[in-house]
C-alpha cells in the first residue's frame, strides 16, 4: 500500500511524469544498455528497443501500476503484476536486476525532469517503484519455486525432432529435451522463450506459444516477422532460414498467466493470424479431456493459405460434439470475407472468451464481446511481443 503522503505526491504529479514517461524510458535504456551491454546478450530485446515497443510497455507499466494504487489503495493490481511475472520468469530476470534498473531509470527521472524532481517527487515514485519491484519478486520467486527453478537458471537444451512449413510465412517445430529428464508440465495457452545466437555473437530471445506435447515432445509454431513498419524479427528469421531436425535450442520453463480453465463453462476462442497457437493448445486439450464442452473457435486471417494450422483446427473442432468452427479471410474466399465481425454470432450463454493476435484486432474484439453481454471479467487475452495492456481496465 501507497503511504499516504506519497500517494498525494504521485497525485499531483502523475500527470507530468506519466507525460514525460516515453521519454525517461528511452534515456533510461539508451544508459543502462550503453553502460551493461551484456544485459543485451539474452534478456532484453533489441528489436523492441529499435522500434521503441519496450521504452512504451515500460512507461505503460509503471503508469498503470501507479494508477491503480491511487484508484484502488487496498487492492493489489495482480492482474498487471502476474502478465509482467511470467515474462520475466520466461526469461530469468532476477532480484539483482531490479537493482540495475532502479540506478539507471532514476537518473533518467533527474535528467528528464529537471527542477521538477524534488527531493519529495523523486521519494515517492521511488516508493512506487519498489512496491511495484517488491511484488513482482514475491511473484517471481514462486513462480520459479513452482517449476524446481533455482533463480534466473530458466534455460534448457532441447533437439528439434520435426519441422513442418505450414504457411510460407509459419513453421511448426516439435522438440524434446536433449537430456534424459522428462519434460515439464504445462497448461494450454502458456508459452515458452525460445534463444538462440546471433550471427553477431547476441543470444536474442523470443516467446512462442506451446502448441501441444506428446510424451516428452512439445510444439512450438513460428511466424517469420518479416520487414514492414518494423525491422524483420531475427530470431523468427533464424529460425526459418537456418534450424533444421537435429539442431538444438534452449528454452525456457513454460510461463504464462492466460491459461484455459478447468471448469464446464463454455469457451469461445478467437484468434487473428497467428494467434491461433495459443487457441490450438487449448482446442487438443478439450477435445482430449472434455470433448462435450460447448467451444466456439473464431479466427480471421488473410486468406486460407496464411491461416496456419488451419486443417487440424478443423480436425480438432470436429472430435468436440459442441464445437463451432468461424473463419474471416480477408481475400473473400470461403466463410466470412473481411475482418472479424461477430453481429448474428451467437455467443454461449455464461462463456469465457481467449483472445489473442495484433493488439487492434483484440481491442475490436473485446468490444464487441463486452457489447454482447459478456462481463470483463470474463474476457483473457495473450500477448506477445511487450504489452501496452490494451488500453482497457
């Protein structure tokens, strides 16, 4: 809990800090990461640092976590706390860590803020951020606890056994562990990390939805993030271009809070491009343990041949007595043309809805499901790549 004399000082200047936010963050990594290089080599990501996503997710965590001490001073934010927890367990971020961050994203304050920073502003965003460090370190340590972890030591090496081109743009790979340990548990929807070096010499890691797992092996799908507004993903790229069956990679142990429920409500899953990863873990999962829950799959794509894992979507739907299978294609060929509109959709009574794919998609969707009746609670959603939490409560 916020003191009481911080929380009026972070009242009164939430709005110029939350302002200058964008740009304390990009001198606080243009610092940390010229003075601790090595931070680079497996931990932050540099493509988010070139396109400027991770100063934003930064500054957006640390506003909202802010926010939601002054809205809700008895509660926690649990809901922002565990998105963040999982990915840094994903990656092995560790309790020292904080400490480095701290140094270098205070300094920025100072440098940004300039005679704005007095003694008691900076005092109380430093009690924010600690409170916000502090719990994600609980967090964290449980998180690690619950897998065997010992720290940051996340990584293990796994031999690709299967690669299959679904799309010109997706590959579907199957690993196993390349040790004789068995493999570690997961629940439907969690991801993994996924690094690898560099042709410079810089592990870079990424994240990458379990597809499904038979015995010790588990799936992973990569899209080639080609070139556009942003650079072309080099790890995606890597992939493609060079992994075969036979290589090896280290992964991470599986993290993620967005996770299928257990319970018999019904489920919608609705998915753009490859978001359908996550939607097909749970999809084998229900059709294996509850092929009579009521399921109703959503996805939008391009066109059918960039709709990776298209055929065993429908093979899956198709073991499932209550499943309904929609697809949109933008190209107007088959189903529904355009992008995902869910008028004349009925949606199951009490359901829960998983979304996941590009952030404007899920905002659009999330409206219209909220318009339809289902309560926010009820709607999850997954995303890769740093979170500038939707904007939504």
């Amino acid at each position: 809990m916020l003191s009481t004399e911080s929380a009026a000082v972070i009242r009164a200047t939430i709005p110029v800090v939350a302002g200058a936010l964008d740009e304390i963050s990009s001198r606080f990594y243009a610092s940390m990461l010229g003075d601790r290089p090595e931070l680079l080599d497996g931990l932050f990501n540099r493509g988010n640092q070139a396109t400027g996503e991770q100063r934003r997710a930064l500054a957006g965590s640390i506003a909202a976590f802010a926010t939601a001490l002054l809205e809700r001073p008895d509660e926690r934010p649990d809901a922002l706390l565990s998105r963040i927890a999982h990915k840094h367990v994903s990656v092995g971020v560790t309790d020292d860590q904080y400490v480095i961050v701290h140094k270098y994203l205070f300094a920025a304050i100072g440098e940004v803020l300039g005679d704005a920073a007095s003694s008691e502003t900076v005092a109380a965003w430093d009690e924010v951020y600690w409170l916000m460090a502090g719990a994600l370190t609980a967090l964290e340590a449980r998180l690690y606890a619950r897998r065997g972890l010992d720290g940051g030591d996340v990584w293990r090496v796994w031999r690709v056994v299967e690669r299959r081109e679904l799309t010109r743009d997706a590959v579907s790979l199957t690993l196993e562990p390349g040790d004789d340990g068995p493999a570690p548990g997961f629940r439907p929807g969690q991801y993994v990390s996924v690094r690898l070096r560099m042709p410079d010499g810089v592990r870079q890691a990424r994240q990458y939805t379990l597809t499904g797992a038979e015995g010790r092996r588990r799936g992973i799908t990569v899209k080639r993030a080609r070139a556009g507004r942003a650079p072309e993903g080099e790890v995606s790229a890597l992939v493609h271009e060079t992994v075969r069956v036979g290589d090896t990679l280290e992964v991470s142990a599986p993290a993620g809070d967005v996770a299928l429920s257990d319970d018999a409500r019904p489920v919608v899953l609705a998915s753009a491009g490859i978001g359908c990863t996550p939607m097909l873990a749970m999809l084998r999962h229900i059709a294996e343990h509850h092929p009579d829950r009521r399921v109703l799959v959503l996805h939008a794509d391009r066109s059918a041949d960039d709709h990776a894992h298209r055929e065993e979507t429908a093979a899956l739907a198709g073991r499932i007595a209550g499943a309904d299978l929609l697809t949109w294609y933008e190209s107007g060929e088959r189903d529904r043309s355009g992008r995902m509109d869910l008028s004349g959709v009925d949606l199951p009574e009490d359901c829960e809805v998983y979304l996941c794919g590009p952030l404007p998609f899920m905002r659009d969707v999330r409206a219209q499901v909220l318009a339809a009746g289902v309560p926010a609670r009820s709607v999850h959603y997954e995303v890769f790549g740093p979170d500038l939490w939707l904007g939504v409560d």
